[in-house]
C-alpha cells in the first residue's frame, strides 16, 4: 500500500460534499435530535441516574438511488415496567436482489425469550429475559414470503433471512389462429 499525504484543498473539496449532501437532506434537524440527546443524558448524569445509551443515524443509498438516513438506538429514558427495563432493539435492514435480512442487537436475553412474528410486510420482535425487555415492530422494504423466514440468535445478535415475494406472472396463454 503507498500512502501519500494529502493537500489541504484535498480535505477542504470531501468536506464541501459532506456539506452539501446533508444540507439537501436534514442534517440541521439530526443535529438538533442529537443535541437535546446529549443536553438530556447530561442533565440525567448530574442527578445521578446514568444508564447505557446507544442511537446513531444510519445513512445509506436506496434502491431509487436517493438516501435514506433512518434514526436507531434506544431513547435516552427506557421504560422501566415491572422492575424490567423495555427497550428497542438496534436493528439494521439489508435488503439484496433475492432476500431481505434483519439483524437485531438484543444483549441479555436467551434465544428462548425471543418471539418473532412476520407478515407480508413487517417482523415484530418481542423478548423479556430477566433483566430486559425488548420491543420493536420493523416494516420491510419489500413484500417477503413469511413462511420463508430462517432466524439465528448468537452473542446477543438476531438475524432473521426473509426471501422476497416474487410476483405471480398473471396471464393467459393465447392461442395463434
């Protein structure tokens, strides 16, 4: 690998991109979503109640060719029902040409506390270990064929395969006279 150091007009055109793609989508309202974040898990740390927080933006391509940017992570301030803390789950949803794959970060529950419940258009992830609770209903990109669905819960990690609904070829043969 050669490494070669750059200009400083080459750091000054990437950042000119960064500018002007999220000032055409948002980035002046993420901004201020992650700023009341931070300003609440400050006021939460003065007062002595701190806990785990994880949130991000994910930004990706999608298959029109404009970006999606989608918020992920839990609320600064989970629910706490039944001496169980309820939380979203982290999910990414990866689509490719044949299948749609979920992937969900669920640290502190057993693959035998998790229930999944899939329809043409949405998978609904449910878990209550001992110490927590998770919630999240994630609507698909595409139709899927639920019947397809494969799951794997590994390290905290579930990822669930769903093949895509192919169209049925509505159409009748006709016959040449």
């Amino acid at each position: 690998m050669v490494w070669r150091r750059r200009r400083r007009r080459d750091w000054d055109e990437e950042w000119d991109i960064f500018d002007e793609f999220f000032g055409r989508f948002g980035i002046d309202d993420i901004f201020e979503r992650m700023m009341r974040d931070i300003e609440d898990i400050f006021r939460r740390a003065e007062t002595g109640e701190i806990k785990p927080i994880v949130r991000g933006f994910s930004i990706r391509i999608g298959p029109d060719g404009k970006p999606e940017i989608r918020e992920f992570g839990t609320k600064p301030e989970p629910t706490i029902r039944e001496g169980i803390e309820e939380r979203k789950p982290l999910v990414d949803v990866i689509e490719t040409d044949n299948e749609v794959q979920v992937i969900a970060e669920m640290p502190g529950v057993s693959k035998e506390d998790i229930e999944l419940n899939a329809t043409e258009t949405s998978l609904e992830i449910r878990a209550e270990g001992e110490s927590r609770k998770y919630y999240e209903t994630v609507e698909l990109p595409t139709e899927v064929e639920p019947d397809s669905a494969k799951a794997r819960y590994n390290n905290g990690v579930l990822e669930v395969v769903l093949k895509k609904k192919t169209p049925k070829k509505s159409g009748k043969k006709i016959k040449i006279d």
